[in-house]
C-alpha cells in the first residue's frame, strides 16, 4: 500500500533508537520519510531537532511529523515554538488518535523512555489513519493560529 504523504522524523540522542525504528515502520507502510536527525546516540540539543521539525512542517517539505526525546516534551515543546505546528505529546493510540480528531494535529511526539515500541506503534498508527473532524473543532483550532 503506497502513502503520497510524506513523514519527517527528528529525535534527540535519548529519541534516536525509537526514531530509527519508526522510520522503517513507516516506510514499510509505503510512506516516504524524511529524516531531520540526529544520527546517533551521542548526545545533542532536543530544541535543535524540535525546531528542524517546526521548519519541515512550515515549509510543507513533510505532512506530519514524529519526533521523539526521552520524554517527549522538550521536543514538542521546541516544535510548539513554531505557529505551523500543533505537535502533541501522546502516551497510547487514543491520546494520538484524539490529537488527529479535535486538535487537527500535525505533529506526533513520543518518549522513548516511557512507552515500549508496540505503545509507540499504536500510537503511529492511530495518528496517520485519523482524520481530522473539524466542525466545532475547527473554531478552536482557528483561535490558536
């Protein structure tokens, strides 16, 4: 099954072992990637990631993005700063599936040191199949941009 949509990905060095693992889960899904870094577990600065992610997504070089930290909220903390993004942090596939439908989310964040790999897949897979609702959502949305 072939995706049109593309998905950049960026993680801090404490992000970059679940980052490398969803690339290929994506992928593997037929989407194309876009890999923002880093590239390695030497450590690095989450709000260099969060901030390429923030431009990717303003720049339309992505459709959605994930990034992952160790916790998750530095990251999208950092990608926030960006008005293009609405990154949310999400715990299991309800959260990241809700985040879709209220929120119109645009970016998917994650903790690497706090959810397993099969958590971190629902969570990619509720979030990439969910569309956003709009309705009354779409007045809230409107009052953030």
């Amino acid at each position: 099954m072939s995706h049109s949509k593309i998905i950049a990905l960026a993680s801090d060095h404490a992000g970059y072992q679940l980052k490398s693992y969803l690339k290929s889960y994506v992928e593997e899904q037929g989407y194309e990637t876009l890999d923002l870094g880093t590239n390695g577990s030497e450590s690095v600065d989450y709000p260099d990631f969060g901030q390429a992610m923030g431009v990717a997504i303003a720049d339309k070089q992505a459709d959605f993005g994930i990034l992952v930290c160790g916790s998750g909220i530095g990251i999208s903390i950092s990608a926030n700063r960006n008005p293009a993004v609405r990154a949310a942090l999400c715990h299991d596939g309800l959260s990241a599936r809700l985040s879709r439908q209220h929120n119109d989310a645009n970016v998917l964040a994650l903790g690497e040191r706090l959810i397993g790999i099969e958590t971190a897949k629902d969570c990619v897979d509720a979030f990439l199949s969910t569309e956003f609702e709009g309705g009354r959502h779409q007045r809230r949305i409107d009052k953030m941009s």
